[in-house]
C-alpha cells in the first residue's frame, strides 16, 4: 500500500470511531487534504484515491494546483488580502478564511463581477490569541446581518483554529464555535444556515469531529514531509 494511501486509510478510520462517540455519521466529515509545500506527485496520488477536497493556503500555490486539478474540490484555508480576492474567487469550492466584513464585501463585489455566488465560512477567533486571524465571536451576529445583504456570497458556516498543543486543550474552543453556531440559530428563519464547522487539523482533528465538525482540514498526517 502507498503511504498516502495509508495514511489516508487511518485518517478516515479515527475520523470515523471520533464520530461514533457521539453517534455521528463519519461520511458528515470533510476530510481536506491539506496540500501546502505538497509535491504534484502526492496530490495526483492522492487523487487517484478518490480524495476530492484539498486546501492551499497561499493564493500563488494554489493558482499552480487548481490549474492542474480543476475537477478537485479546492477550499481556501489561509489567510487572504483583498487585492488577492479574484483570484480565487468562482475558483475555489468554499473559502474558509473570511475574517472580516471588509473581506466578506470585497468577495462579494468581486462575486458579483464574475456573475457567480462564493460560498464562504466566517473565521472566528475563538481563543482570542493575537497571533490567530479571525472575528472576535460577539461580532458573528453582526456581520451576518450584513451578510443577508449581499447577495453573491453565501455563508455556509463557520471556521476556527485552535491553539497548537495538546488535543485535549483543543476541546473548549471547539465546544465553544458549536455552540456560537447554535446560538445564531435564530437567524435560520431569515435564511441563514451554519451547517458547517470547519476545525480540527492533524494535531486535534479527532478531538474536532467528537466537538462536532463537519470539515477538518489535515495535511501533515496525510503526505510525507509535511
């Protein structure tokens, strides 16, 4: 058996027991596959597996793979400046990183001007640590109301990071963006839907899913080198 597909074989069974715990199906479960300093190799391997969904970080490498893989799922998980909007939007499959309404606009404008709808996720900075990007959770409310407004984006959910350490310490922040997204619950009646939490990566993705996320986002448990 290859490494990848190993490795890809154990993600999907510690995804799948995390989910039993709380009596999820495993197939709710995003797996992404990170694929930030990722040889083509692996990820035309990776592909051949029947991975479909793989994550870039930077707006450049991304530009190189989507050109190589345009029939793969892309999700934009890095952090993403305004003058870097369209390139990736009408691109990407979902961008995970949307950490303030000025971005959530300038994709919206940009969304408008390609004549298509850009699914996207809030990043929220539920740890409040300076060094992570993301809105701070009392202010989700207030750009989703302003997101109502706009109509070439729509907001599937939410996105968080948790601080690198023990999966264990992991636990609270994303208990804590579960139930921010349930407590916007209220907001459903004027359309808005948080089906998805995107959180968890190699460190703490089981920890992610038994919290209840829906994509987890794994790179280093997945390829060689990473």
């Amino acid at each position: 058996m290859n490494a990848v597909a190993g490795r890809y074989e154990a993600v999907c069974r510690h995804v799948a027991d995390a989910a039993d715990v709380f009596g999820r199906r495993p197939d709710k479960v995003t797996i992404v596959a990170v694929t930030k300093t990722v040889s083509i190799e692996e990820i035309r391997h990776a592909y051949s597996l029947g991975i479909r969904d793989f994550g870039e970080n930077r707006v450049q490498e991304f530009l190189g793979k989507y050109g190589l893989f345009p029939e793969a799922r892309w999700h934009f998980i890095g952090s993403l400046q305004t003058n870097k909007v369209k390139d990736v939007v009408g691109r990407v499959f979902l961008i995970h990183s949307v950490d303030s309404l000025k971005l959530l606009s300038a994709i919206d404008r940009k969304a408008a001007e390609f004549g298509v709808i850009q699914p996207v996720l809030l990043q929220v900075n539920v740890s409040g640590e300076a060094s992570k990007h993301g809105m701070r959770p009392v202010d989700v409310a207030d750009v989703l109301v302003e997101a109502m407004r706009m109509e070439n984006v729509e907001v599937r959910g939410l996105m968080t990071m948790a601080p690198f350490g023990r999966p264990e310490d992991a636990r609270p922040v994303f208990s804590a963006l579960r139930e921010l997204a349930g407590s916007l619950g209220e907001m459903r009646a004027d359309g808005v839907e948080l089906e998805q939490l995107s959180m968890g990566m190699t460190n703490d993705y089981r920890v992610a899913v038994e919290e209840g996320a829906t994509i987890v986002r794994v790179g280093r448990a997945l390829f060689n080198g990473r």
